[in-house]
C-alpha cells in the first residue's frame, strides 16, 4: 500500500485509453469478418464504425470492409466511438474490449438485482448497452459492491471470461484499493487485519469445524483525522463479502453510513469508495490499472478541524 502523510497527494483520474485492441491477427481473414467474430458486432455496426473512421489496423484508420488482414497485424477500435452510445447518470463507463467492461459505481446503485425486487442495477444498465450496440450478448458481474458505496467493478462479456476471473481471482487481481471514512481518530498510521469471514460475519478458531470461512486479509493506512473522523485507505489482501465494513467494526472504528451502525451519517452514504483497481488481462495477460478521485463530499467533511469551526 501507498503511503500517504496528507491529503494533497491525491489520487488522480487516468486517461483511459483511446482505443480497444483486439486479439492479434492470426490467420488470413477479412477486417469484416474479424470484427463479426471477435469483436462480437453486427455486420451493420462493424460498417458504422469504419463509416466513422474508428478502426485502426497497425495503427493506420481503414475504412474498406474486406480489407485482407494478414498474421501479426493489430486491429484497434476507437473507444470515443462507443462512449458516444452510453449515457448513464449511475455509472461511468470507463474501459471496453471484447472481453472486460470496467465502470465507476456510484454510490445507491444496486450491482446487481435479485429475483424478489426488480429494480434497475449496474448490470441491467450494461445489458441494455450492450445490446443496443448491436453486440446481441449480455454482461456478467464478478465480484460485489455494497449499494450504498461507490467505485470501480469489473464485469465479464462472456461466460468464459467471468469464470476465468473468478477462478483465478488472487492470481489475475493484483490490487483492490477503497478510500473510506470512518468513525472516531485511528489510532495508528498503518496496520493489518486478518480474520476468517462467512458472509461477512467473523468466526473464531473453534468454529471452524462447523462452517467453510475464507481467510480475509485488509492493510489500512490512516491519512487524514478531522471533525472527529479519519480518511483512510483499505487494500484488500483477499477480497471477501462485507470484508471493509467488518474489519473497521473489529477496530472500533465503523465506517461512515455502515447499515449496521445506528451512529449518525453526515453523507447520507456509506462512506466507501473503491478507487484503485490493478489487474491482468484475463485474455491477453496484458497488466492493467484503474485510478479514480476520491469523492468530494469526503474531502469536504475532513475539510476544517474542529477547532477552525470556532
């Protein structure tokens, strides 16, 4: 984990990159019937996208349908092309390729819904995307984020993929970072948790017997204490349900807005937010990290001291 004195050393938001690559070029084929095949597009989208000069080949824009690919060549598509065709006030789209979406939860979006409420969630707003963009395909969720919290999640563009992210988790997720607000002033700058979690509830070595827990591994560091509050960061050593709420309850120090909490909530949200995300390509193997700011309302709440107040 990063270590971090103040504030000023904030996490910025990096540029996503500009264009999708798509699996190096194997065999002779046709640019049409490569972009059906794997980049999983109608005939008409993959038309549309060459109309509007968005598929590169060797890092040269084509245009022609039955351009000859040969072995070796890279084929890449615009990604501002596609971003034109999400609009969506509850989650931000911030990578596409053939296999992975990756997008920025906000805070009050369900990931994903169940069968006794129906209600519109991260993964039913990325169906429809997908389908209206002519994929005729749907999305497939990977791992959970509480509805309250906000933050980056992964999610698979076929049953393949997801299940090789979920095998592999420890092995292809290489970092899964939150920023959080708890309660109270933490004592120490830095320190690890560890416990054994079923669903989020901590059993002790003599239950052991009696249940299947998963090892669960958090390091935090405190960076800022204000009003009564600390601003600290939460990597996950292992990622497992409810893993951040239940550790910060172990230390005395509950996350802001945690439903199990009666404490006061200052944000009206639980004060969660996954912002750093660093993986390998489930595919290509190719190393990948995501960065986003923290949110505003969690800077503006350790803002000013109490002292300043008066």
């Amino acid at each position: 984990m990063r270590n971090r004195n103040n504030t000023s050393d904030r996490p910025r938001a990096r540029r996503a990159d500009q264009y999708t690559n798509f699996p190096t070029v194997k065999e002779p084929i046709e640019l049409m019937d490569f972009l059906v095949t794997k980049g999983c597009m109608s005939r008409n989208k993959v038309k549309a996208l060459l109309t509007h000069r968005a598929i590169m080949v060797d890092k040269k824009i084509t245009t022609q349908y039955n351009f000859e690919l040969r072995p070796g060549m890279v084929v890449q598509m615009s990604r501002s092309h596609n971003q034109k065709d999400f609009k969506s006030s509850q989650i931000k789209l911030l990578y596409e390729d053939a296999y992975l979406i990756v997008v920025e939860k906000h805070e009050g979006v369900p990931a994903v819904g169940n069968e006794k409420k129906r209600e519109r969630t991260v993964l039913s707003i990325l169906d429809e995307y997908v389908k209206r963009t002519g994929k005729q395909r749907r999305v497939y969720g990977i791992h959970r984020l509480d509805r309250e919290a906000s933050g980056l999640m992964i999610f698979a563009k076929d049953e393949r993929t997801k299940k090789n992210l979920q095998d592999n988790w420890e092995r292809l997720v290489r970092e899964r970072t939150f920023v959080a607000i708890v309660e109270g002033e933490m004592e120490k700058e830095h320190g690890v948790v560890s416990s054994w979690l079923v669903d989020g509830q901590v059993y002790v070595a003599e239950a052991l017997s009696n249940y299947s827990p998963d090892k669960a591994v958090t390091h935090y560091a405190t960076i800022k204490r204000a009003n009564g509050y600390s601003l600290v960061e939460l990597e996950l050593a292992h990622g497992r349900k409810e893993q951040t709420r239940t550790h910060m309850q172990a230390l005395n120090h509950p996350i802001v807005g945690d439903p199990d909490c009666t404490r006061e909530n200052p944000l009206r949200r639980m004060a969660l937010h996954g912002f750093r995300l660093g993986l390998i390509h489930p595919v290509t193997g190719e190393p990948m990290t995501f960065e986003i700011p923290y949110p505003m309302n969690f800077r503006k709440l350790l803002m000013h001291s109490e002292e300043e107040k008066k």
